[in-house]
C-alpha cells in the first residue's frame, strides 16, 4: 500500500523498459534494463514497471535476475492482465508467472471501455467486472502492492461514464492499492481530461494515477492536469519513449511539477540529474536525442538572436523560464548572422576568451560571420571552428602546420570494394612532409594521411578521434554542383568540439573540417600542457 502520504507527494512510475521499448525502433538487452534499473532507482523514481514476464523469455531472464537484487528507493513492478475471461485466477498460466516473478509489486491491465469488453476480448460486462474484482483479490493474497490500470478509461467514459466507472469501483472494492486511469489512444484534450479526473477523484477514494499517450501531442499537458486535479501517481517514460506516437515524457512533466507546481517527485536534490538521465537513457536505446526536447535538450537554453543573448546576460529570467541548473542543463549562446556584438562577447567568455573591451576584434567577427553564414556556413553546432576563427580575428591563431596539397583518389575493384587513398603533403616550419595512406572513405583516407605527416611532432594527436560527420546539401536543385556543408565532431575523451566546412565540392569542404578540428584539438593539448 501507499505508506508515506507526504504533503505534495506525485508518485513516479516509469515505464520506459516496458511501454517505452513499443516504440518502433527500441530495443533493450536485459543488460541494458539492469543499467537503467539501477540509474532509475539512483534518481529516487518510486515505480519501475520492467516488463511482462509472460511475455516471451527475455523478460523472464530479466526478472530472474531482479530476484537478487534489490533496490535502494524504486519498488519493481511486473505487468500483467487480468485473468483470461474463461478461466479461473487460480488456473491462469499468466497470473501464475506474475506471482512467481518476484516484483515488489504488480501492475494489473484490464478493460474499462464497453466497446472494448464487447468486440475486443468479446465477453459480457458483467464478466469484465468480475475478471477485475478476481485477480486483483487473487493477487492481494501474493503482492503487499497491486495496482489497476484502467485501460482505455477516457474514451470508455466518454462512451459510458456509468460502465467506465463501475471498472474503477471494482477495482477499489478488490484492495488495489492505485487505480491508474489511461489515455491509452492518446486522443483525450486538456480540458475533458481534467474534467474526468475530477469526477473520479469525487468518486473513489483510492489513489489516483494517470497514464497519457502522446497521439494528440497532449500528454505532458494532460498528465500536469491531472496532477492538479488530485491524481497522485504519474505514468511515464523517459523522453517521452513508446508506442505509436509516444507517452508522457518524464523529463517534461517532472520539472513542471517539482519547479512550478512545488510536487516532490524524486529523491530530494535529484532533479538536477534528469539532463543526464535523459542524454543516458537516450544513449542506451540508441536514439539521436531531440536537441530541443524542453528541459534537458542541448538547445532548451540556447539563445540565438542577439538581443536574447544581451538580455539573458543582464538577468537570465527575463528569457529563460528557469534557471538551467536546476535540471542539471546548461546555457548555451548560439553564433549566426542573427547574433549582435554582445552575443561575440558572451559566446567568447563561454570559451574562456575576453573580448569584452575589444571593441575592433568583435567587429571583425561578427563580419566574417555574417559573411560566412551567407555562403552556408553555420556555428551553432561548430564551437571549435568559431574559436579557430576568434583567435585568427585577434591574430592570435597558431600554424602548427601548412598544407601544401593533397590528392584523393578512389578505386572501386572487381569484387565490387571501394578504397580510397589520399596523400597529404604540409610543411611544418622547414620540414616539408609527403604522407600518403589508405581508408574506407576519402575523408578516412585523408584523416590518416594527416595524422600520419603530423603525428612525430605532436605525440598527443593519437588522443584525438573524430566521433560524427554529417553532410548537408544546401541547395539541391544545383544536383551534383550543390554548395555542401560539412560538420565534424572530435573528442579528446574528455572534451568535445564540432568543426565546419562549406564548399562546393565535398572533399574540400570536409578537409575544412578535418584541418579545424585538428588544429583546434592540438590548440587544447598544448593549453592543457601549460
């Protein structure tokens, strides 16, 4: 049961590792739910909802597992339904692995929705109600936690408020510790659902939780509603993962209840982790995180236009809804042509540069990147070349080699493999070096040919790897004499920095890149040196 009744208490059930992984291209090994149970549990997330154990062996495995662990904060929850419409709870097989699973708790599906009692599982009303009342009774007797969730509550309440309703009363009646009510269409607007988690707070005296999808871009909104209409359980998943469109996105709702509503969600001094969470969790089911996700996006505080970044830099809460650390996120401040001399300034002592009384400089920068911009280049993702080019505005950008030329060359063989080979010819100082070598790609064959001329003066190369390349087309309808963008992303295992290249030509405009990114990676080396 529901012990601790905190004032402002919203309970968390995550249900990333098992209505999160419906989404269509996730997927998470039973090493990667232990990584995330653990990360969750960390956070001070109340509910894990892991899996279906019945569902197919994997999930068994996982729950094999979960027997000899045991979580700090989070109480494990199995998924399951209610017993089949013909058989008894003692005779069902599905009711039966959920007992034997070994969670702190069960979370218990069954039908609220007429439509759904009648032409999905096809049985009577009645027997739906009993199906309910059954197997939560049933599973009482084996779980100190049983929750109902109410599927297709909303649209059965719509269609039959009374039925819909009757669902819950059975439920209470069972023992279930929480009744959930679900969106599971996704469809419910803000408005009807406030209004009917209202009713069935007036109603029932368990505790409410709400569960929303996603499908009309309602969910985080929805789940906020409900939340102020007395629901005090959330359902959700991290980055808003799941079927069809989605759930409710936990690092949206979380921050709105903990910093607007004044909720307590996560353990106390834990919201400032979610930033990290969903970058995690994103890294884990192989997804390109949403730069623009609110709250924990890399762009949530970026400000762009220049009197945004003037502003921001006067008081931040003039454009920033809340402070960015609160939710462990960063301020960034975007360079483009729209940017004015204080976002130079403001984006240069980000970088650990002054310029603030460097009025000529400044000038000179804000130019050459109106200039740049207008032929297709774009900083916002390319720090290490907006670096590159202050220090070359202030005369103060080093050589730490000269390119003389290189070559390219592709061949494509009988067997149908493709190789290239690229040589490199630079200078450094009065050493003229000729460096050739071969890779899976041009840029490939030209970053090893590099590395190679360059490597026995300056040992601390071998630290610098490119981690992404991206090409863009600028202007397609030019065919294959487009004007492409390229942008480069390099580690050193500890700092990251993205480098750009703009060209007509594809190999040019990647060498751009590749040069900025070595010559700024090596920049850092020796800095870190002295």
């Amino acid at each position: 049961m529901v012990k601790d009744n905190l004032k402002n208490k919203i309970y968390i059930l995550d249900t990333t590792l098992r209505d999160g992984t419906q989404r269509a291209d996730i997927s998470f090994s039973v090493k990667d739910k232990l990584e995330l149970i653990e990360r969750f549990d960390n956070m001070g997330i109340d509910y894990i909802e892991v899996g279906f154990p019945a569902s197919n062996p994997k999930e068994m495995q996982l729950f094999d597992k979960l027997k000899s662990i045991k979580c700090k904060h989070s109480k494990i929850m199995a998924f399951g339904m209610t017993r089949y419409k013909d058989s008894a709870v003692e005779k069902d097989s599905n009711l039966e692995v959920l007992i034997n699973s070994g969670a702190d708790g069960v979370s218990v599906v069954g039908k609220s929705s007429v439509l759904h009692v009648k032409k999905v599982i096809e049985t009577t009303l009645d027997n739906n109600l009993a199906m309910i009342s059954n197997t939560i009774k049933y599973l009482k007797k084996h779980f100190g936690e049983v929750h109902f969730d109410a599927e297709h509550f909303f649209d059965g309440f719509k269609e039959n408020p009374e039925y819909a309703m009757k669902t819950l009363e059975a439920a209470a009646d069972a023992g279930a510790d929480f009744i959930c009510i679900c969106d599971t269409n996704g469809g419910i607007l803000p408005m009807d659902a406030g209004r009917i988690v209202e009713k069935v707070k007036s109603k029932v005296d368990t505790p409410i939780g709400a569960h929303f999808h996603n499908d009309s871009s309602c969910a985080d909104a929805n789940s906020i509603i409900a939340v102020e209409k007395g629901a005090i359980m959330v359902q959700g998943t991290v980055n808003g993962y799941g079927e069809r469109c989605g759930n409710a996105d936990l690092c949206t709702v979380i921050p709105n209840l903990e910093i607007k509503m004044g909720k307590t969600c996560l353990g106390e001094g834990n919201l400032k982790h979610i930033t990290s969470l969903s970058r995690y969790v994103s890294e884990i089911a192989n997804q390109i995180a949403d730069n623009h996700q609110p709250f924990v996006g890399r762009n949530a505080f970026a400000h762009k236009g220049g009197m945004h970044a003037s502003g921001v830099s006067k008081i931040s809460k003039a454009f920033e809804h809340i402070e960015p650390g609160l939710v462990g996120n960063t301020r960034k401040i975007l360079i483009s042509e729209l940017s004015g001399k204080k976002s130079i300034v403001l984006k240069a002592r980000e970088l650990g540069i002054d310029l603030e009384n460097d009025a000529e400089t400044v000038g000179k920068i804000l130019g050459r990147i109106q200039d740049l911009e207008h032929k297709g280049y774009q900083f916002e993702a390319a720090d290490g070349s907006f670096e590159l080019l202050i220090g070359e505005a202030g005369g103060k950008k080093k050589e730490f080699f000269t390119l003389e030329s290189f070559r390219v060359l592709n061949e494509k063989t009988k067997d149908g493999t493709m190789l290239s080979e690229a040589t490199v010819k630079v200078c450094i100082g009065d050493n003229r070096i000729i460096e050739t070598a071969e890779g899976n790609g041009p840029v490939n064959a030209l970053d090893s040919a590099l590395r190679n001329a360059i490597k026995s003066c300056y040992p601390g190369l071998s630290s610098i790897e490119l981690t992404d390349f991206k090409v863009r087309v600028l202007n397609a309808k030019k065919g294959t004499g487009a004007v492409v963008r390229v942008l480069i992303e390099s580690s050193d295992g500890e700092k990251t920095w993205g480098t750009i290249g703009v060209s007509e030509n594809v190999i040019e405009a990647s060498w751009q890149a590749l040069e900025d990114s070595i010559i700024y990676g090596l920049m850092h080396l020796e800095k870190n040196k002295a």
